[in-house]
C-alpha cells in the first residue's frame, strides 16, 4: 500500500511501519531539529531505529550550508551522523552537475551561499558569483552596458540572503545570453522559518526573480523533485518501496516520498498542524501522521 491516500492514518503502530522499513529518509528542520534547536526525543529514537539495522538518511532542502557544515551541527546536536548519511540541496546542486558531466572548464554562476560554493569546490567545477557579489552595485550610467563571463554553463540559485539586482541580472545575462547554459534552483520553499516570530521569504523568491527575467523554468533538484531520490535509491540499492520519508512539510517532504513511491510519515513538529492536514483543500495526504520522531519509542504496545 504505497502511493497517496484517501486521507491520512493516525500512526498507531509504529512497530509495523518499521518492520517494513528498510531506509529511514528524515527531513531536518521541522523534524530532527527547528532551528539550532535539537526537537526532544531525537537521539533516542534514532539510536532504536540503528540499533534495529536501519539505514537512516538526512536530507534537507536548506542549500546554506555544505554536508560537511550540516555534520558539525549535527555533532554539536550531540547527534552521531556522518557526512555521508546527509544530503543538503547545495550538495544536490553538485551532484546533479556530475550526473550529466558538466565540463569542468566552464564555470558555474551562483545565486546562493557557502554551502553551494563548498559543494561545487568539493566536486571540482569552477564557480563565480557567491555571497561576494552581494557587495556589487551598478550604476547605471547612459549607455552602461554589463559584462558577464560566457564561460558560464550553469546558474546555481538557492537561497540567498545577499540577494540583488546584480545577481538578478548576473544570472540572467548566462541564462539568456550564453548558449545551453542550464538554470538549476537548490529548492523553491516559498517561505522558510529562520526565527519563529514570522515566516520569511524562502530559496523561491530568489528562483521566483529569475525565473520572471528569464520566462525560464529551473530544474529543481530539492525536495519534491526526483533527483536525489532516484541518487539516494542508486547509491545505497535501495528499492524505494522499502523507504519511509519522514518529513514536517507536505508540498516538499510529502510529495517527495510520493513522488518516489515510498511510504510516508507526517510529523507535526514543523510548519504543518494537524488543522493544514486535514483542511479539504489540502490534496496531500500522507500515508501516516504523527505528533513527533519519539513516538516511534512511546506509542509502543505495552
Ligand atoms: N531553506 C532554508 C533557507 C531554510 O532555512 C530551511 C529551514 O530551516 C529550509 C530551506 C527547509 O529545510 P528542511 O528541508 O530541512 O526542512
Ligand atoms: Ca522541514
């Protein structure tokens, strides 16, 4: 029974869903932690589910941080994960250029910060752009006319809070100008929640303003996209039937499990209260919901 539902189940039996289960995939933020917060119950629930053979991934569509950046917050979490069990989108971006050999003397324009930068580094692909334009004004004399590098082969946008008009028209000058240069976008989070106070403009609005200039559409490789489901599932062999995506999000999280037919499990730790779930306009079901991670340990049978 994988594949959406009519509406979503209660997860009663945690036993079950993990006896089928052979790879854990978790979402980050809204699930292992909410901010540099560590969400209660974590490590407890993910030493039983190690302690019962199970593989456990990480992936996270935050695209500000490399994998080896995401392991020293996981070790300061007092959480014991490897780099390699952690896929970030910035790390997504840097694959996905390998999976099609993207020649390694063009360059790759990024709209985004040092996670992008560090994973590009780490693959061997020449970068430009980076917080560091952040900086660059223009000043629009008459006649003005920009320069841009025609080296550049790909546009890296994620998330990206020294974003500008310099940027904007960076990345639109390669994407327009520069023949079969490839528009790729981290993730397209509409909002994400860098304090609890507010939702805040997410790796979407950046992707949002070049997509508006450019009358392009990105190929996304974050969550609900396919990519690293299908280079999670070839990595490790795993047949994604035998996958369990957990995740706080229903229009990323959710929909990537789905996506890749495999099981899914809401936690309503995150952005989504039971009320989203089960508002009639909501057309995402997951198979199960719950409240949190460490159910897994207290909804057990006595
Ligand atoms: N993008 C940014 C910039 C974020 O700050 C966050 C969450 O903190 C996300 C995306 C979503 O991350 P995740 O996929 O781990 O929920
Ligand atoms: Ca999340």
């Amino acid at each position: 029974n994988v594949g959406p539902r009519a509406s979503a189940e209660q997860l009663q039996d945690p036993d079950h869903l993990i006896d089928y289960t052979e790879t854990f995939i978790f979402d980050c933020d809204g699930v292992i932690w909410k901010g540099d917060k560590l969400i209660d119950g974590v490590p407890e629930t993910l030493d039983m589910l190690r302690s019962k053979g199970k593989r456990l991934v990480f992936v996270t569509n935050n695209s500000t941080k490399s994998r080896k950046q995401y392991g020293k917050k996981f070790e300061t979490l007092g959480l014991d994960v490897k780099e390699e069990e952690i896929f970030a989108s910035s790390f997504a971006a840097a694959a996905y250029l390998q999976s099609i050999d993207f020649p390694k003397d063009k360059k790759v324009y990024v709209v985004g910060e040092e996670g992008i930068q560090k994973e590009l580094e780490l693959a061997g692909f020449q970068y430009v752009g980076g917080p560091e334009d952040g900086e660059k004004k223009i000043e629009l004399k008459p006649g003005f006319l920009m320069e841009h590098d025609e080296n550049v082969g790909a546009v890296v946008v994620g998330f990206d809070r020294y974003f500008n008009y310099y940027k904007i028209q960076y990345a639109t000058l390669c994407i327009r100008e520069n023949p079969g240069c490839l528009f790729i976008a981290t993730n397209r989070d509409a909002v994400t929640h860098l304090t609890d106070a507010q939702e805040w403009a997410g790796g979407g609005s950046m992707v949002g303003a070049v997509r508006g200039s450019t009358q392009r559409e990105p190929l996304v490789v974050g969550k609900p996209s396919t990519f690293m489901m299908d280079y999670l599932a070839k990595k490790f062999s795993i047949s994604k039937s035998q996958i369990c995506m957990v995740g706080d999000r229903l229009d990323t999280d959710i929909l990537f499990g789905q996506n890749g037919g495999c099981k899914t499990l809401l936690v309503l730790s995150g952005v989504t209260s039971l009320s989203m779930l089960q508002n009639p306009e909501n057309d995402i079901q997951p198979d199960f919901y719950t409240n949190k991670i460490s159910d897994f340990l207290s909804l057990k049978a006595p």
